[in-house]
C-alpha cells in the first residue's frame, strides 16, 4: 500500500468486513468517513478511558493491543465496552499484514466482550513497523472506581499469577529460532504459551468484589517499577519480601540467557493489588482459579524496601524496560 490514508475499498474489505461484535451501549460505531463513536451510559455509570501504544512487538500486535487496554481499564474496576483504533503502517505494507492485524483486534475484542467503535488506518514512512495504538473506554458504577491511589499504611500487597510473562512470550516469539537452538523446543513453546495468561481482566473481576482497594497491572518496568507507581500515587512506603514474588522458571531462564533482570521486565497478566485482608483477597482469587500471592505490605514513610532475607535493598524509579534491552 502507498504511503497515506488507507483507500476506502481496502478499508471495506480488510477493515470493516472483520468487525463484527456489537454492544448496547455503543450507538454510534464504525462506519467510512465516520471520526467519532458514542456510547450510551445510565444515570449511575461514570466513563472510564485509557490510551496505549503497542511499540515493542511485531508479532500478534493487534491480539496484544487489545488485551493491555484491556487490562487497563479492568485494573480500574470498570467494565471494557470499546476501543479506538489508530494503526499507522511502514511504507510498502501489503494489504494482508492489515487484514490480519484487523482479524486479531477482533477475535480479542470478542473475547473481552469489547466493541471496536471507531479509528484511523494510515501508511507512513514515519514508521518502519507498523505501530498500534488503542484508546479503551469502560465503564463503573459512580463511587466504585478502583485507583492506582487508594494503597494506605497497614495494607496488604497481593500480586496475581507471575512477573515477567508478557517479556517471556514476546521474547520467545522474537527468537524463537535462536531459543530452540539452545533451550528444548518444548521450553520454548511454553514460554510462547504464556500469552494466554496476559488477561487481568478475571482477577480485576474478582477483587473488585472481594475488599481490594487498589489495582496496577504490572507493565513496562516489570514488577519493580509498578511497585515504585503504587507506592508513589499512595503516597506510602513498602516492604516486599523477594522470594514471595511468584516467577515461572521459564523467565527465570530466558532471563539468565539475555542476561537481563526479570523484575524489570513489562509483565502484563499479572496484577498488583492492595487490600486491608491480603489473606481474604487471595482465598477469594484462588476459588476463582487465578493464582495470587501476599507479597509484603505498605507501610508509613516513604522508604521502598525489598527484603531478602536479611537483605535489603531501595527500590528506585522506574527505568527503561529490560526487553528493550534485547530487542531494542
């Protein structure tokens, strides 16, 4: 496709033609010339929206676009209901790489019960992989939205399956060749497997329900970084014991060969959370089937403290993402 504005046959035949969940709450959707969506709310519902970009990926961009805006808005209480796309592509760019990234967005939003409402399809030579970027409207009951913010002294901190996931699965996608040349082909597959636990969408659910006071997924800067964001929002100090953070051998290893640190890789899929009963809000997890973990609490001050036995060290401001490291 040539460099500007997707042409209107290519966007009825590869766009428009993959979209096909509705909603209710959705009363003005996709449609050519269409810039704008609109939604319908009831009196008691407020709106909640987030925006992302997909940068450090090309493989299932679009599956992954939707599941972290997802992901996004669940970690605020709210219920997803729409998305709006933007998805600029490299110059050159054939018609069935956009398919296919369409084709992708789709199957996740049907899946998350999500409505793909509207958005812009452009090539660029600004961009020499194609970027995906996703603004995520959702909505909450008035008085019940969770926040990054709402962590104080005495709390417990609880953390949702494992760190590191999402960097495992992009990582194993991105060399699976040179992986499968030094782990067995059967490691690897499973760490590519990993994508399927990067919906926070069911423990968000769950804790919403179940006393949680505060929720962050746990994104670029791994685990260590949206430790720093909770406790930063909240004004309040920590104190995490590193051997209770739940980690997959697979990332252990992975890690190990790339020489990069597993607590400051993205790890979507799993959830931080607070609460007044850590203990209560992990029973009510694991009736659910999702696996979660106390992890330490917040205390007064503003010291950030990993604890590892008689170890300890001061967590600092998020940095740069271990992934990029490897991929640049």
């Amino acid at each position: 496709m040539k460099v500007g504005k997707v042409p209107e046959n290519v966007l009825k035949r590869s766009v428009m033609k993959q979209l096909h969940y509705r909603r209710d709450e959705v009363v003005q959707g996709p449609g050519i010339g269409e810039d704008c969506a609109a939604i319908a709310l009831e009196p008691d519902e407020i709106l909640v929206m987030s925006t992302d970009p997909i940068t450090g990926t090309t493989k299932d961009v679009g599956k992954l676009a939707i599941q972290i805006t997802a992901n996004d808005l669940a970690s605020s209480g709210a219920e997803p209901i729409g998305v709006m796309l933007t998805i600029l592509l490299p110059d050159g760019t054939r018609e069935i790489a956009l398919k296919r990234i369409m084709e992708q967005m789709e199957e996740a939003c049907r899946n998350a019960h999500i409505q793909i409402m509207g958005g812009h399809t452009e090539v660029t030579k600004t961009v020499n992989q194609p970027v995906v970027s996703v603004t995520g409207v959702a909505k909450a009951k008035k008085g019940h939205l969770v926040t990054t913010a709402g962590v104080e002294p005495g709390m417990d901190i609880v953390l949702t399956k494992w760190i590191g996931i999402e960097g495992t699965t992009i990582l194993a996608k991105e060399r699976e060749t040179e992986l499968k040349e030094y782990f067995p082909e059967s490691f690897v597959d499973v760490a590519i497997g990993f994508e399927q636990y990067l919906s926070v969408v069911p423990e968000a659910a769950v804790a919403v329900k179940s006393g949680v006071r505060a929720m962050h997924d746990v994104t670029e800067g791994g685990i260590y970084g949206a430790l720093w964001e909770m406790a930063e929002a909240s004004g309040v100090g920590l104190e995490i014991d590193l051997k209770k953070i739940p980690i997959r051998q697979e990332t252990v290893e992975i890690c190990e060969y790339f020489d990069i640190n597993p607590y400051g890789l993205i790890s979507s899929g799993a959830m931080l959370m607070a609460a007044e009963d850590g203990d209560a809000l992990v029973r009510a997890l694991h009736q659910a089937g999702i696996e979660a973990t106390r992890i330490g609490k917040a205390v007064e001050g503003n010291d950030r403290v990993i604890m590892r036995g008689d170890e300890k060290r001061f967590l600092e401001p998020p940095k740069t993402d271990e992934l990029y490291r490897v991929l640049g």
